[in-house]
C-alpha cells in the first residue's frame, strides 16, 4: 500500500507500480466510482472505432424484420456518427 497525497486541482499522481502493472500509458482513460469510503478506479476497455468497412454492415438488410421496417444500413451514417 501507497500514501497519495491529493494536489491543490484534485490531481493525484499513480504510483509507477500501479502504472506498470495496469499497463497505463499517457491518453489512457480510467473509470472512477466511489464504494462506501473508498474510490475505486479501474483502467476503461478500449474498443475498436465502428466504421462503414465493418462486416456487420454486410448482414444488415439481407433479412426482412416482421415490421417491415427500413433497413438501418441505409441510415448507418448515423449510427456511427459520420456525414455522407
């Protein structure tokens, strides 16, 4: 166990063992919760950015949905949040 000490902005500095062993590197994002009394952080997943050469644009639309509702490929742009 490590003392930190909290600085004047609310930063606090990781300890290079929990950095080594999390494999954190600058730009990493961790997830902070408060349990009871203590503060818990935990390194975020990292996924892979959707993008418009992905497989699963393939699937979509090659079935009929009971609804009969449009294709959501047709409109995919919007779900991964990029013009056309």
């Amino acid at each position: 166990m490590e003392i930190i000490r909290v600085r004047p902005k609310g930063q606090v500095t990781l300890p290079l063992f929990v950095r080594e062993k999390l494999q954190l590197e600058e730009g990493d994002y961790l997830v902070c919760e408060v349990e009871d009394d203590r503060l818990v952080l935990y390194k975020m997943p990292v996924y892979k950015r959707a993008s418009f050469d992905d497989g699963i644009w393939r699937l979509i639309g090659s079935a009929t949905d009971r609804a009969g509702k449009d294709d959501v490929s047709e409109e995919k742009h919007k779900y991964l949040g990029e013009k056309l």
